[in-house]
C-alpha cells in the first residue's frame, strides 16, 4: 500500500503539472497606422537632420576656410619680410611673428567652432514590430 501511494503521490503532481497551462498573453503587433505614424515622424526628423547638418558644414567649411586664409597671409608676410642679408635676430623675430599669427589663428577658429555647438544628432529609428508567432498547432 505505501508503495502504491509513493508511486501515486508523484504521478499525480506531475498529471496536474500538465494540465495546468500558463496564461500566455496574446502579443500583436501596433496598429499599421501607429507604424506609419512612427515612420512619418522618423522621415521628418531625418530630413530636419539633414538640413542641419548640412547648415552646420556649411559655416565649419566657412570657418575652415577663413583660417586657411589667415595662415597663408601670416606665411606669405613672413616670407616677404625674409631679406637676404638680415641679421641673426632679425629672422628669430620674423619667426617669432609668424608663429604668433598661426597660434592667433588658430586660437580664433578654435574659438568659432566651439561657438557653432555640437554637430546634429541624427534621430533613433522607429522600433520594428515584433513578429507574430504562429501557431505550432495544425489547421485541420
């Protein structure tokens, strides 16, 4: 009699176990107008961010531009001031000039980019819907 109740007791908890199905929630997908709606507002960021961005390489190439012309005139000044027959501390100073006007340079553009902000940010993408599982169950 225990032996059929130790075998019982066990068979009986694992028949229940089986019995018992969890409660799956049903997941479906957002509405199709939901997505579309996701995937306006997404093109809408993108060409906003494309707009700015190219805005913002425009003034940087503007800014690039206006050092590489202050770097030409600071060389081509040192250049004309280079004579033959100067002395020894005539040409330090001439260098000296010229390295000031770069770092001077420099400084400015630094200065004008740091003024222009961080480059846009581009938007996240809409999320995917999830896909539907099918059923394993066959349609009779």
């Amino acid at each position: 009699m225990k032996r059929k109740l130790l075998i019982a007791i066990p068979a009986l908890i694992l028949a229940t176990s089986f019995l018992a199905t969890p409660a799956i929630a049903d997941t479906k997908p957002p509405a199709s107008s939901e997505t579309n709606d996701a995937r306006a507002i997404y093109k809408l960021a993108q060409e906003k961010f494309q707009s700015d961005l190219r805005t913002y390489e425009e003034k940087r190439r503007a800014i690039n531009q206006s050092f590489k012309e202050a770097i030409d005139k600071a060389l081509s000044d040192a250049r004309s001031l280079n004579v033959s027959g100067q002395s020894q501390m005539q040409k330090r100073q001439t260098m000296n000039t010229r390295a000031n006007l770069v770092i001077a340079a420099t400084a400015i553009r630094d200065a004008a980019i740091e003024s222009l902000g961080l480059p846009p940010v581009a938007p996240t993408p809409p999320a995917k819907a999830p896909k539907s599982e099918k059923s394993k169950k066959p349609k009779p």
